[in-house]
C-alpha cells in the first residue's frame, strides 16, 4: 500500500497524519506546539523545539503502522509568516517570533511612511499588517545585529522543516505570498521592495509550486524520525491555503472557511484583486498553493483564539467534557444571546478594518448574562464578523459569490457553531469529514511531487472524504439579520477610538525594558 505523509505545524499543535492516496487517514500523532511568551504581546518558537516536535510526532505515527516504508512522500503545511534565519552550516541562528506577535509595529509604521501601503498592495496584495515575514526580518536586522551578519537564509517555518528533511532549500509560492516581499502578479521577489528594505534577495529562498519535489529523506532525517530514505520530500505550503486544497477549493465560485486558532474565508481568483481599497480594508491576497490561481481572503485573527479564551475563563481548559458542558449550556440560550454581543478582536481588528490597535469587547451584559449566554455571544460574534468580512468582497469583480461555503478546522467540529454560521451567513455548509484537512492537503502535494498523482484534478479525484450540511434555521435567520444590521456592524466604528487609546495603554504598560538577543 502507498501512503502519504502529511505534516501541519501549526499555531497550537504540531500534527503528522498518514493517509491512503484516497484521503483515508490510517494513523496519526499531535504535540502542543512549544510556545514562548516573554512579555505580553510577544510569542515565538524555538526552531529546535518545533523540529524536536516534529520527530516526535512522526515516530508516534510511524508506531502504529505495520510498514513505515510504505511512506512514499512527505510534506509540510504551516502557518505563515513566522520563519528562521539560519547560518551558512544550515544551523538556525534566531527564534522565530510567531505570527501574531506585536513587537513588529514600527517596522510596518517605518514600511508605511517609507514605500505606503498602496504601494505595497499593488506589489504584494497584501494589506500592511506587523504579522507579515518582512516586519520580522527588519526586526532582527534592527534588535539582533550579530545574528542578522551570520544569516544566510530566511527559512519560512514549513520550508525549514523540509529543509531539515531533504537538506534542499526553496519556498512555495503560497508562503511566499506571506512575506510582504513578493510581487504577487509576476510572481517573483519583488526587486524594489528588496532595494527600499535593503534585504538582499540572496536571503530568500528559489521560488517553486507546492508540490515541487525537492529530495528523497536525507540519511540523518530518516534516522532521527524512522521515515524511510526512499520517501520523496515535497514542498508544501501555508496552512489555510492547504486546507482549500484538501477541500477541493480552487476555483471561482466556491468558497472556504478555514476554522483553526485564526479563521480565513478563502476565496479562489483567476487575477489578484487590483483596487487599493481592498488593501486599505485589510484582505489578503496569495498565489494557491497548486494550478497558478489566486486567492483573496478575509477572515479573524482570533476565531477559534477566542474559544480558547473563553473556554480557560470559565475553567474548561483541557478538559473535553467541561468544553462540551459549556456548548450544551449554550444551546439552551435562545438566538441572540439575550442582546449580548462579542466583538472577537483579541489582538488586532479583522477585516474590512485595518486597525492593529483594535481591541475586543463583549456589550450588552446585564446580570441574566451567565456562563451559557455569554458563551452563545462568543460563538455567535464569531459568526457575525465573519459575514462582516465577507459582505465588503462580494463588491469586488475579481470575486465572486459562492452558493454555499465550504468548513473545514477543528471549530468546525463545533455543530453549534456551525448552526449559527449557516443562519449569520444565511448560507449552506458543507462540513468536511476529513481527518485534519490542512495535513490532508499537505500530503496530497508530497503524493503530487512523487508523482502518485497525475495533478490536481487527479488527486482531489482520489480523496473519499464524507460530508455533512447544516442549512440556516428559519427562524433564527431574521433575529441574526436584525442583529447584524442594527447593532453588529455599528460596533467597531462606536467603539474604535477608546480601543485605540486603550491599545496605546497596553503598549506603555507592557514595554519591554531592556532588548537582549533572545527574540
């Protein structure tokens, strides 16, 4: 039998999930994801943590198979953004500060005042935001100076795993789009952005297509982990992007809503979007991680982060049957959780604001609002900016409406949540029943760069996944329009300029008091 080895280093969790070439999962193995938080507002990971991470999960998936060789590729999905710069022995010399880590706003204020937001946009498609690889490495430059005249390569995180696993070098396009650097419509490194940052394109890892073979396993790898050396190494791609290609989500005219720690509301182009005001907004365009399309999404930085949030408030960290109390107590609260709203802006704005000093906020409490009733606001919050993301597209030419919407994630697992989505959206949707989409999608380009399947038509034609459809209630429907209408979509701009000076007190409160080489 032929298998296929899908890795996902996530936010939270790094995960190894082997399937059959159909998409059926035959074993698999997760680790938290080892996260450092030195100060409030900063995050990042050690390399060799995530790598020791990494060995580990595979050595437990391969346990509980009968033959490891039988694995006929690998490939690594992750998250954006975050990466590593590594020196000319291939040792990684810098911790990689995690996505949404803040200490990169004057690196982005500095990139707005020097080159402008619309500039970067039209080179990029990307909205200006500190998460993106750039504000990272004009970081290490600035704080780490020692580091940066040792560095040779910047490694995104996926990228730096396959490199460990192949001892190749290269960057997926999908990634690429995450970094600020890339002109999105060639593309390729984008020269003037390269001369205006002073980054030397030398630092940047070739361009190739998610599932571009790179290597068999090298000798070290394949002791370290058990995978055999005959394994072909892929590359692969940033982790929401995977997902849609494990859902079979790549053209004009569907739709996917990716649920992990942060939520993306994908959607497949032909051509990148082209007016600033999408930029200005804050969505997101990329190169798909497969067939030379594009995509523009929006989404939450903190959807399924607010779950988390609300589930260690009220005392069900860890703890599956408290977490399903919880969403039990919530289905007894009627729709509208007794006028309570949440805006799930738990580190920046979503969007179609583009503000990094927007906080969140839970309104309308009164003392009938109980555990129950304010966990139904979060779901529902979650819901609501979700279609406040989605509404601002659909003016765009380049994208078009979708019939029904595609879930993916572990959230999506949630059948609340997806009850009210269906009824916020008062659209369809298909939850996939697929064992960890993004790993999915990320063994399908390892099984495309061992040539196990003929392309991306042929290989989302293997996959035997099932799904499930949740349709709008009709009766909450109305009471969500309602909602959405008067209060949700007035209650950013209400309260956006005490979240700004609230944000500017956080900022003084935490400051870092001195800068050392540690990230």
């Amino acid at each position: 039998m032929t298998l296929l080895l899908g890795l996902d280093v996530g936010t939270t969790g790094i995960k190894a999930v082997v399937y059959r070439t159909d998409g059926i999962a035959v074993s698999s193995a997760a680790l938290p994801t080892p996260t450092h938080i030195p100060q409030p507002g900063w995050a990042f990971f050690r390399p060799e943590e995530l790598w020791q991470g990494v060995i580990t999960v595979i050595q437990r998936a391969l346990a509980e198979l009968s033959d490891p060789a039988e694995i006929a590729s690998v490939a690594v999905a992750a998250v954006g953004e975050s990466g590593v710069l590594i020196d000319a022995s291939g040792k990684a010399i810098s911790d990689s500060i995690a996505w949404y880590d803040n200490r990169t706003r004057p690196q982005a204020a500095w990139l707005a005042q020097h080159i402008g937001k619309d500039e970067l946009f039209a080179r990029s498609g990307l909205s200006l935001q500190p998460i993106f690889s750039l504000n990272k490495l004009l970081w290490h430059r600035e704080h780490q100076p020692d580091i940066w005249r040792r560095s040779v390569r910047w490694l995104m995180l996926a990228d730096y795993i396959a490199f460990l696993l192949s001892g190749e070098i290269a960057t997926d396009f999908s990634l690429a789009s995450r970094t600020l650097l890339l002109n999105l419509r060639e593309k390729c490194w984008d020269t003037q952005t390269l001369a205006q940052t002073g980054i030397d394109r030398d630092l940047l890892a070739p361009l190739v297509p998610g599932g571009t073979a790179l290597g068999r396993v090298t000798a070290l790898a394949a002791t370290a982990t058990g995978l055999p050396r005959t394994a072909m190494v892929a590359s692969g791609g940033h982790d929401h992007v995977c997902g849609a290609l494990a859902a079979g989500v790549s053209r004009p005219g569907q739709m996917l809503n990716s649920l992990g720690t942060a939520e993306a509301l994908f959607f497949p182009t032909t051509q990148p979007l082209t007016d600033p005001q999408a930029g200005r907004q804050g969505y997101a365009q990329g190169a798909h991680v497969v067939g030379g399309g594009y995509y523009v999404f929006g989404g939450q930085y903190t959807s399924g982060a607010s779950i988390e949030w609300i589930r260690d408030l009220l005392g069900a960290k860890g703890d599956p049957l408290a977490y399903d109390a919880l969403v039990a107590g919530a289905e007894c609260v009627p729709a509208g959780s007794l006028g309570v709203m949440f805006l799930p802006h738990l580190r920046l704005a979503n969007a179609p604001y583009d503000d990094p000093r927007s906080r969140g906020a839970l309104i309308g409490l009164t003392t009938d609002a109980g555990r129950d009733v304010v966990t139904r606001a979060i779901f529902e919050g979650i819901a609501m900016e979700s279609r406040n993301a989605f509404e601002p597209l659909m003016r765009y030419p380049q994208v078009t409406t979708p019939e029904s919407i595609v879930a993916i994630g572990g959230s999506a697992r949630n059948a609340l949540l997806m009850r009210i989505k269906a009824s916020v959206m008062n659209l369809t949707h298909q939850i996939l029943d697929a064992e960890e989409a993004t790993a999915l999608g990320a063994a399908m380009l390892g099984g495309l760069g061992a040539g196990i399947y003929t392309g991306v038509d042929d290989a989302v034609g293997h996959m035997r996944y099932g799904q499930r459809t949740v349709e709008p209630d009709a009766n909450d429907v109305p009471v969500y329009e309602s909602m959405f209408r008067a209060v949700y979509r007035q209650l950013y701009p209400a309260i956006a300029p005490l979240s700004q000076t609230i944000s500017d007190f956080q900022s003084t409160a935490s400051a870092p008091r001195t800068l050392t080489d540690e990230a």
